[in-house]
C-alpha cells in the first residue's frame, strides 16, 4: 500500500472552534493502493466502490478485478491508513494491502487459483465426456448421474463463488445466468448440454485470464529489470548487497552488460546506456560524470561508479509501475456505462427468460421441457460476457502495450480522451526545443559559417579563444560554447587574469592577449572598431531568435577593442520537430500551437522552423491556462510541456502531457499522458495506440452485440440448439479478448521508429 499526500502542506491556518473543530480541521488528502484478490464481475467493482465512498474520510474510490487493484482517495485527518483497509475490508472489498517490495509480481493466491481454473476446465472436459460415454454404453444410470453431477461441480466451482460473491453485494453476474442456465439444461433432461456449457465458460475463462495476464506480465517484466543484488563499496570493503538494503549515498559498481540497481548519478567513468526499457528510445545515450542514470537500465560499454540518489520504493521504475497498475484500475467513461447497464441488463436478461417459459407453457400450452430448454439457450446467447469484457481487455492491453514504449496513460479515461485530441498546444522550452543553448554559427571577416559544418581555420580559432575563457565561467552561454569546442576536439588553452561582470560578459589574459567576450551591451563601454556588413548577418541572427556573443581584443588601455568575430547561440528545435508537427496535422489535428514565457522574436523563429500554427510568447503561467482555455473552443485540447513551470496549462487542458519525465516527480503527477523518452515522435505514438484502443473497443462492442442479437433471433424464431449458443457466445467472448489483445503490438507509427 503506497500513501501519497497531496496537501499535506501549506494549508491555511484555521483557529480551533471548541464546537467544531472537527468540521473544520484542514483535509490532508492522500492516497491508498490495495490489491483486490479473486475473480468477479466489473458490476462487483463498481458497488465495491460506492461502498468504499459511504466510509467517512473516503472523498473517490476505484477499483478493478480485471486490474487486480483498488485506489482509494482518503482524508488523513479523519483516517489512518489502519482504519481504511479494516473498513474497506468490513465493506465484503477482498482487499489487501500492497506489498511494495513484491511490486507487480503476481501472488501466489493468484497464481494457485489460475492453475487450480485449468485443472478444473480439464476435469470438467473429462468426466462431460465420461457422462456421455457411460450414457451411450448402456451403463447403469446412476453412473452417468455421478459423471455429470461432478462434471457440474467441476466446471460449475468458480461461477458459483463469484455468483454468490456478487449477490452477497447486490449484484447479478454473467456467471449466475451460466450456472441458471446449465442447472435448467440438467432439469429438462439435457445434462450433456449443460455440462458441456460449463466446460466452455469456464475455458473461455482460462482464456481471458490469460490474455489479461499478459498485459500484466508486461509490466512484471520491467521490474525484473533491476537486479536483486549490487555490488556496493562501504568503508572501504566491497560486497554484494540486496538492492531493498541499498541506501541514499552507497557507492555501486556497476560492470558493462550489467543493469543499474537504482536511480543514481555517475560519480566515476563514461559509458552508453541502453534505456529502452523505461524510455521506449531505441537508440543508446551516453552518461558520465555528474550525470543522472536509472535504475533498471542497462550499462553497455564502460565500467561505471554510481551513488544511489533513490531508495528502491522511490526509484522511476518503482514509480512507473505503480502508476501504471493504478492505470488498470482507472477505467474509461464506455467501461463505466457499460458496469452501470450491465444490472439492468442481467436483470432484463432473467425477466425475459422467465416470460419465455411462462407464457408459451401457461398462455399457449406448449411443452414445458422445449419451452424451458429454448429460454435457457436464449438466456446463454444473451447473456452480455463478450460485452462486458471487451472495453477493460483493450483498455488494459492499450495501456501495458504503451507502456513497453514509454508512454504511460494514467487511466483508460484518459486514454480514452486522448482519441479524440483536435488541438495541441506545446511548451518551448525542453518541449519543442532541447532546452538548453547550443552554439549556432560562427561570424568572423563579416562571413557567416553554420557551426555544423564550419571548417573555417579562423572561425575555429575564434571558437578555440572563446572557450578558453568561457571554461572558467558557469553561465549557461559560456557552457555551450565549451560544449562545442569539446565536440570538436579543440585543444584547451589557459586563460589568466579572469574578470566577469555579471550578466553581461567576462575579460581574461589568452596567450598574452587581452581578450574580452560578451553582449554587445558589454562592450557599450569601449570603442569598438565598426563591425561593417558584419552588422547586417548580427541582425540577421538576432532576427532568428539566436544570442550574438561578440568576442573582441583590448587596446592599450581597454577602452578600445577590435572584434575578431561573433558567436551564436541558441536554444534549438530537437530533431525532427517540423516532421512531427506535419505529421500530427495530417493525421486529424486542426491547431498546433506554442505557449511560451520566451521574447516574442525568438519564439517567433522557432516556432516557423517547426511549423507551428499560432505564437504566443511572453506568457506568465496564468497566461497559459487562459490561452489553453480559449483553444478549447476549437475542440478537445492536449497541452505538451515538461511538467515543472507548465504544471497549470497541464491541469487545464483536456489531456495533459508530459515529455521526457523520466525521474521527474511533478511531471508524473500533474499529467494525464507520461511520456517516459524525449522524442516528440512519442506524441503521435500516444495518438496513435489512443486511437487504435478506441477502434478495437468499437470493433469489440458492435461484434459482440451483433452476435448475441442474431444467436436470440435465431433462437427464438428458429431451432438453435444449446452447444451451437454456448460456442457462439463464449467464442465471442475469446473472440474480443484476442482482439484487444493485438493492442499490446506496436502499431505501424511504433514499428518505423
């Protein structure tokens, strides 16, 4: 069981009232996560959860068997975490709590419980084929009454407990209509049909647990990712230590081809990392020191030292996988309707099954045995299994398969909304663009050469000259232009007599020349040889949205200076920006646009680079939500930012995303979409499996509903026989849970990348 608070902090100060001072202590909102234990129907969850809110202290609830886990809002003030799970328990919720050291792994009641389903389905098959046998041979009837009868006990077990699970909380079940119905068949004297009706439930069953397995597996998966054991320096000694024991600060040695035990930083060696596990990014990155790496990715090429920077319960992986089990168990709005109708319908189901026996028998005089027998076969066809559990079989596929790309959705709502995504606003900063400055160009003799591709002696010497005194500086420009010196393998050189004004730039001693770097306000103060057609190129980088450095040579007494070129830099578009913009627009997104704090010029020019519809720049975090606001007059609203400073816009939009977020806390808590890697391709794959999802659960539910309208037509208007009616509803209901199953493939968007 996890406990999140939520405002725990910063909650205004209220006097004590001697009166009621209970009604007006502040509301310290957290959050428990149980795991719900043994098989029922979604209609079962949902009472569970109107049970759940009746509890004093209980603001939501939501709870899934097909997700195997209940989330529960509560108020710390009113409630311990003691008292919630013994009410929720005391509600008839089979609720647990959650282990947090055994993360997803399956339990081992789980998993006694699937294997005891398949021994009994085979049972079922046998002592069925028994009955049958012993009835055509000619054996004493009581023979074939046991081999039916346990036949019956056999197949009938698990419908039964969830039959009476789900009256014990006011509830009727599909299993109740199969146990009804194959009782019925025994008493009209069709015992093999009824036997044989249980026998394919209950391997329909076995099935379906299968495919939801398999999106749990899916994420089980990741955590098995993270070594049990790491190789840790204490006081001087190494030793192997269970990673649960690992502590903020230990020192792990981590050898190439091995996985992180925990989220770290590199405090020793250079190495490339694979992160596709948690990130969905294909191609490796590479981690040295002072940088952060995460647990569960794997070192592929140097051997590396790391200090643990989070314990194992708070490490990204830890936090990924409970967000996403929470997923399973947030459900879409068509799987809601579907638990709130599926009452009414069961209970229409029965009604017009007891009106199909009473009115031909008494009203028409017709035979009880064939009236009865033809009303238990239209109680199977319409019986609503295939769809019931065809919305939750692809929601959860949709989101394990995202998920083994990077790309969390928190809930099958959201998942469900993301579908109908019309507008898509983004963030600048670290969204559109890198989000740090990267040199540009390089100006020298009034020529301008692209930094890409500059091989221009003299404009790498001006770049070499510059870094040597930028290298003692920690301003962001003066780091990007000893980045790219380093890229280029320039040979450092020693400055001397460094001087900085804050801001503005810094002077410094290089091979015996006084050399002076910064804005061009920096050099207000000096004559400044005219810079001639020099002057028009500045302009025309400022124009793009890129910051000239000037670097010039002193005079005499520094109140001269000669420039000997300019530096650009920039904040630039990551790769690929323009392709995915166009891309989202040619797949049904009418608005693109970009929400930023940046100057107007500059967000101008990166927002023509990228293809961007609308600007807005100079914005204030309220700003944002405004705007996201009024975009929402053109249709549904995604807004794309890193989470920290867009947190407001996030909350605001319809779908909230956030890119990049791996080890980000705000980024995984304020959005609705996670997008784990950085690449903006990631956005059109989110929209691509939403879509998809929504395709799928349309395809499940007009398949599912078209079978059982045809089989009670033909049923009722023609001579269906009970083994045909169970195959083609049970079949149908294989038939929805293979297809949603599909979603935990990549689609085509996914496989190109």
């Amino acid at each position: 069981m996890t406990t999140t608070n939520s405002n725990s902090e910063g909650a205004p100060s209220i006097p004590p009232c001697v009166a009621c001072a209970s009604q007006i202590a502040p509301r310290r909102l957290a959050r428990c996560r149980l795991r719900l234990a043994g098989r029922a129907c979604e209609g079962c969850a949902f009472r569970l959860e109107r049970k759940a809110e009746r509890i004093r202290g209980v603001s939501r609830a939501s709870a899934s068997f097909i997700g195997g886990a209940m989330n529960v809002t509560y108020d710390e003030a009113a409630l311990t975490e003691d008292d919630l799970v013994r009410k929720i328990q005391a509600t008839g919720a089979p609720a647990t709590r959650f282990d947090e050291s055994a993360g997803v792994e399956a339990d081992g009641g789980g998993w006694k419980e699937g294997r005891l389903e398949i021994a009994l389905t085979a049972a079922t098959l046998i002592l069925m084929i028994a009955g049958w046998a012993l009835s055509k041979a000619g054996a004493p009837a009581v023979l074939g009454v046991v081999a039916y009868g346990l036949a019956y006990l056999a197949g009938g077990y698990f419908g039964a407990l969830a039959s009476w699970r789900s009256l014990r909380h006011g509830t009727m079940n599909v299993d109740l209509l199969m146990v009804i119905a194959a009782l019925g068949a025994a008493i009209v004297g069709a015992p093999f049909e009824g036997a044989m009706l249980l026998f394919l439930f209950s391997l329909s069953n076995v099935l379906q647990s299968h495919a939801i397995d398999r999106t749990r597996r899916a994420v089980q998966a990741l955590m098995k990712r993270r070594p049990a054991q790491a190789l840790c320096r204490r006081n001087g000694t190494t030793l192997m230590v269970p990673t649960e024991h690992l502590v903020v600060g230990d020192i792990l040695i981590v050898r190439p081809g091995e996985a992180i035990p925990l989220d770290s930083v590199v405090v020793e060696g250079e190495s490339t990392l694979d992160e596709s596990m948690l990130t969905g990014e294909s191609m490796p990155v590479t981690r040295g020191v002072g940088q952060s790496v995460l647990g569960g990715t794997v070192n592929q090429t140097g051997g590396l030292e790391v200090r643990v920077s989070r314990l194992a319960k708070d490490s990204t992986l830890a936090r990924l996988v409970r967000l996403i089990e929470d997923a399973q168990s947030g459900k879409a709005k068509t799987q809601r309707f579907l638990e709130r109708a599926e009452q009414v319908y069961a209970i229409g189901v029965l009604s017009l099954t007891f009106a199909l026996v009473l009115v031909p028998w008494l009203l028409l005089d017709q035979p009880f045995d064939a009236v009865f027998y033809r009303a238990m076969t239209v109680m199977v066809v319409a019986s609503p299994c295939a769809l019931i559990i065809s919305t939750p079989a692809s929601i959860l596929s949709a989101i394990g398969g995202a998920a083994r790309r990077g790309i969390l959705f928190k809930g099958g709502a959201h998942l469900e909304r993301t579908a109908g995504i019309q507008v898509i606003a983004f963030d600048k900063t670290g969204t559109l663009t890198r989000g740090k400055p990267q040199l540009t160009d390089i100006l020298v003799h009034d020529e301008r050469f692209p930094f890409e591709s500059c091989t221009n002696r003299e404009a790498l010497e001006l770049l070499r000259i510059a870094a040597a005194i930028e290298a003692k500086s920690e301003h962001p420009l003066a780091r990007a232009i000893v980045s790219a010196a380093n890229d280029r393998r320039i040979p450092a050189t020693d400055a001397s007599a460094f001087q900085s004004t804050s801001g503005k730039g810094a002077t410094a001693t290089v091979e015996g020349r006084r050399i002076a770097i910064g804005s061009p306000a920096f050099f207000a103060s000096v004559t400044v040889d005219p810079l001639g057609s020099a002057r028009e190129q500045v302009d025309a980088l400022q124009d793009e949205g890129k910051t000239c450095v000037l670097v010039g040579e002193l005079q005499g007494d520094s109140r001269a200076a000669r420039i000997l070129g300019v530096i650009a830099v920039a904040d630039v578009l990551r790769p690929g920006a323009a392709d995915v913009i166009r891309l989202l627009k040619t797949n049904g997104i009418r608005r693109v646009a970009m929400l930023t704090g940046d100057h107007p010029r500059v967000a101008a020019a990166i927002a023509h680079a990228a293809g961007i519809d609308e600007v807005h720049a100079g914005l204030m975090p309220e700003d944002k939500v405004r705007i996201v606001r009024d975009l929402r007059n053109s249709g549904p609203v995604a807004m794309v930012g890193d989470g920290v400073n867009d947190a407001p816009a996030l909350a605001a939009a319809d779908i909230g995303i956030a890119m990049g977020a791996a080890g980000t806390d705000v980024a995984m808590e304020t959005a609705d979409v996670v997008l784990m890697g950085e690449s903006l391709e990631n956005i059109e794959v989110a929209l691509e499996i939403s879509r998809r999802a929504r395709r799928v659960v349309t395809q499940n539910l007009t398949f599912a509903l078209a079978v059982i309208v045809f089989m009670v037509f033909a049923t009722l208007f023609g001579t269906v026989p009970m083994p045909v009616g169970v195959v083609a509803h049970e079949g149908s209901t294989v038939l929805v849970c293979l297809n949603g199953l599909r979603l935990l493939m990549p689609g085509p968007r996914a496989r190109r990348r």
